[in-house]
C-alpha cells in the first residue's frame, strides 16, 4: 500500500505496509479504487454539465464519496465495495442521460469504463493498479494533484456537512468534478496544476461559506458559553465528531430520559449555538482532542457517538458502547442509520453513567464572527492604544506526535498583550489555559470547529478593513497545525487570498516535492514552524 495523505504519515514519507492511523493495506487500496471510480463518475458528470444535465444524487455522491476516504472517517472495506458498485451505477445511468441530451459518451479513459471485480480479492488487487503514489513522468506535477485531491477531500466534507444543513451551491459540485476528472489529464502543467490548486482554495472558501451559514441559520450565531468540564450524576451520552444535526438529533432523543449529553473533541464548541445550548440536558465536555479517544472513552461510563472524523479503532473496553453514524465506520461497530439513535440511546439508560457530580473547571467556547466583531470597536481601539500588540491565530488540526507541544509551549509564551485566536482540534493542547483579559476581552477566543474557519478568516478581513490596510498588514501571525486534508483545503483557501508568512507545522506535508515547496516560498513566505521561542522572537520582533 501507499498513503500520504496526512500529517503522521509514516517516516513523514508514507504508510506502505500498515496506515499509523490503522488503515489496512486492502481498505487502502479499496479507497483508492473508489477515487478512481469517482473520476470516471466525474467524467460524465462535467459533460453533462455542458449539455444540461446535473444529477442531484451524483453530486451529494460524489462528495460524501470522498469525504468518506478523509483520514480517520471510515475503515469499512464492505461498505467501500459497494459504494464503488454504486458509483458505476450512477455513471452508467448518467451516462445514459448524458447521452440523450445529447452528450459525448465515448470517453476512453480508463476510469470513464472501469467495471467492478466480483470478489472482494479482486477488488482490492483492482485498487492496488490505480495506487495513488508519487512520481509519474513529472514528479512536481504529481504532487501538485495530489495537493488538489487531498484539498478535493477537505472541500468535499465542508459541502457535506453544509448540504446536511440545506446549503447547496451547484458551483462547488461542479469545481469539485471538474478537479477530479481533470486530476486524469496528462497534459497539465505545474502552472495549470497551481492555478487548480488556488481555484480549490476559493471554492473551498465557497463550501466554507455555505456551512457558516448552515450553521448559524439553523442554531444562530455562537454566544460566550461557559463549558463544564467536570460531569453530573446521572446517565449520560457522548458526542464526538463534527455533525451538528446528530448531535441536535440525539438531543432531542434523549431528551426527558435522565441522560446528560456530554460533547467530545470537535463537539466542544457547539455548545455556544443557541439552538443546541437550550436544551437543559446538554451538560458539558468530556475529555480532550480525538487522538486521545483510546485513553479517554473507556472512562466515560455511557455510550458514545461518532458523527464524523476522527474515529480510531475501537478498544475492547468500550468496543460495545460505541456507535457510528454518517459517514464513519469501523467494521464490526454498530452503525446507526436514518437518525435513529434509539440503540445509542438504550445503551446509555444500561450503562452506569455517572455516580457524582464532579467539578474539573471550565472553558469558554462561543467566539464566532459575530461575538468578536460584535466588538469590534473595544478591539480596534486596544490595538490603537498598544494594549493590545499582536493578534496569534493558533488553530488547526491535533495530532499524537511529540512535536505537537510546540503548540503548548508557543501559547504558554505569548506575552500578556497579545492575543490568542483559536479553532480546531488542535486548540486542546492550551484550551484550559487561563490566559485571563485585556480590557475585559479574553486573551483565548475559542472561534470553534475546523469547520469554522470561515469565521477566523472573516474576523481577519472585517479587522483589515477597519486598519484600512490588507490581512498581511494586520499585527496578525497565522501558525497552523495540520493533521488531516480539510486542513489542506483550508491551507489552499488561506493561499488564494493571498495571505502570506503563514507557519505550518509540526511538519511539512509528504506530498510536497522540494520544487513545489519552493513555489509556496516564494509567492507565499509560507514557513515551517520552528521551536516557541525561535518563532516568537521573529514575529514580535
Ligand atoms: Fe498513513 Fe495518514 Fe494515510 Fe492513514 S491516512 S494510511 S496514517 S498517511
Ligand atoms: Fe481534528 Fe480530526 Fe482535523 Fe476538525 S477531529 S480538526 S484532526
């Protein structure tokens, strides 16, 4: 096998013989099959664009097809065969629209005729053909597609959650193919591939936009939230993922049933939304960012869901009580479907839950556009009076690597008049810091999810405009943790809109070749993250 799509790829070069995150080589090669099968899909699906037709069920398909290889999603090699059947179904019968409409048919890509194996064995071998590995005759070319699939996979979850929330924009479907049938092309350039790259960034800020707004329509705009980390007596249910609708869903389940719903990881920040923090039984946080979970859940005394990423194989201790749903899979988990969670439901009312109240603090969550910007003006005017001096976007993926305390270290060293900004997983590695204020004003601002990047990106904008100067002007450093590919896709949308001088760490993608770093360089200044004190010195100066 071959995989490189993720930070902790192993040897920082690529999983070969088993994925660090438990990806065996036949489901990887199963995934892969299933991206090829969803470029001959895409073939079909950007020619029936040019004569009118657009299949609604291809389109979600596609997405949630892609979505589904995103690390730490779905390990189910049985549910991979039979999408990669489903997505020949489809193509055949778009095919057949296509063609009354008027379109080509007689594409002679490969990808474009594929036909499935019988058997699993032959499926697998079927994958490990269309291996998605570097080289080729362009090795710089290859790396730059591969930027683009993986940034394809990030973009893909951001239009499937907002899709969920009923937010849809045909342009990003449309993107989306276009990318994945043109990753197939021999003739692109690394320009080309450059300029498809930046193109995702923008379409990705797009699928960004679309969730925002599914999000804040739906629950209303993130409010200063006081989040429990401690727990109450009683029976109790814990959410882990990033799917806003399960978790209101299994609110309303639950509700009247004795059962305290506890958030994990991603979850933590939902509850600011107004339309899930009414529910008096959605109590408080439970444990901390998602590589922890093997530690952590089998502590917790109820069932547990998982909504979406990131999902490790589960322990024999809470092997039982854990339940997936959407997207995610592991095989043997018992996988809810149609939103009915009354399995994960009955599960919690058997387990002991919690005997006592316990008190462990508490943090504050809720810092979305609208609360910063709300004030705005206290904002502006610190900064004026030098109060505040310097603005830290900390955010991104977490991860297990040791190097992931730069993150730690580097918050725990920011001085006292500057300000941290943070989203993402990533933010457990400080989230119970007690930075305390500056003028009443937290120094730590949970903005929210990855999902919620669409917010930092507009505080920083609405922040330049007010300094009348662009977000590079802005007394603003953005120092990133990645892990997975939405935090790829998010790296392209920082790109395309020109932000510069960005720190990436704790390591430099495996799909980057020295030449393509070198362009990022030098159009982007972008930069490895060194150690805390190294980069703090050279951005205060
Ligand atoms: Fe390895 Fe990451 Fe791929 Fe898993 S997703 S196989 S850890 S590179
Ligand atoms: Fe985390 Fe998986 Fe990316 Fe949503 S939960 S940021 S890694």
């Amino acid at each position: 096998m071959f995989c490189y799509q993720c930070e902790q790829t192993a040897k920082g070069t690529g999983c070969t013989t088993l994925g660090v995150c438990g990806k065996q080589a036949d489901l990887s090669a199963l995934q892969d099959l299933f991206i090829f099968a969803l470029q001959g899909l895409s073939i079909f699906a950007v020619e029936g664009r040019r004569v009118g037709c657009s299949d609604p069920e291809v389109n979600l398909f596609i997405c949630e097809g892609i979505f589904s290889t995103l690390t730490n999603v779905n390990f189910d090699n049985e549910r991979f065969a039979a999408l990669i059947r489903r997505t020949v179904e489809l193509r055949e019968r778009l095919k057949a629209a296509v063609k009354a409409a008027g379109g080509k048919v007689d594409f002679t890509e490969d990808a474009a005729n594929f036909t499935p194996a019988d058997t699993m064995a032959a499926l697998v071998s079927q994958g490990e053909k269309v291996e998605i590995k570097p080289g080729g005759d362009n090795v710089d070319v290859t790396s730059l597609k591969h930027t683009l699939l993986f940034g394809l996979k990030g973009v893909a979850a951001y239009a499937d959650h907002a899709k969920i929330l009923g937010q849809e924009d045909e342009a990003v479907y449309a993107f989306v193919q276009e990318a994945l049938a043109g990753i197939l092309r021999t003739d692109l350039t690394v320009d080309d591939c450059v300029a498809l790259a930046m193109k995702c960034g923008q379409i990705n800020l797009r699928a960004m936009e679309l969730l925002d707004a599914g999000n804040t329509t739906t629950y209303g705009h993130p409010v200063p939230t006081s989040v429990p980390l401690g727990a109450k007596k009683g029976k109790a249910i814990l959410v882990s993922g990033h799917d806003l609708k399960d978790l209101e869903t299994i609110l309303v389940q639950s509700a009247g049933k004795g059962i305290n719903v506890y958030t994990h990881g991603e979850m933590l920040p939902t509850h600011g939304y107004p339309g899930l923090k009414k529910y008096p039984h959605f109590y408080g946080h439970f444990g901390t960012a998602w590589q922890n979970q093997a530690k952590e859940f089998p502590l917790f005394p109820g069932a547990i869901l998982m909504t979406t990423n990131c999902l490790q194989k589960p322990q024999a201790s809470y092997a039982d009580n854990i339940f997936t749903t959407g997207l995610v899979g592991w095989p043997g988990t018992t996988h809810v479907v149609n939103k009915d969670f009354s399995a994960v439901i009955a599960k919690a009312l058997a387990m002991p839950g919690f005997t006592e109240d316990t008190d462990k603090g508490s943090v504050l969550v809720g810092f979305g556009r609208n609360t910063v910007l709300s004030v705005a003006d206290k904002v502006i005017a610190a900064v004026k009076s030098k109060a505040i001096r310097h603005f830290f976007l900390v955010g991104g993926c977490d991860g297990a690597k040791p190097g992931r305390n730069y993150y730690t270290e580097l918050v725990e060293k920011i001085p006292a008049d500057c300000m941290v900004l943070t989203l993402a997983c990533g933010k457990f590695r400080f989230f119970d810091q007690q930075l305390g204020d500056i003028g009443g004003i937290p120094r730590l601002l949970d903005i929210g999810q990855c999902n919620d990047a669409y917010s930092a990106i507009q505080i920083a904008v609405a922040l330049a405009n007010a300094f009348e100067c662009g977000v590079n002007d802005l007394p603003l450093s953005i120092i990133l943790s990645w892990y997975e590919q939405k935090a790829v896709a998010i790296l392209l949308t920082l790109l395309s809109l020109g932000v510069k001088d960005i720190r990436l760490g704790p390591s430099l993608p495996a799909f980057i070749t020295p030449n393509v770093l070198e362009v990022l360089v030098k159009n982007f200044d972008i930069k490895p993250t060194t150690t805390a004190d190294a980069d703090l010195k050279t951005i205060l100066g």
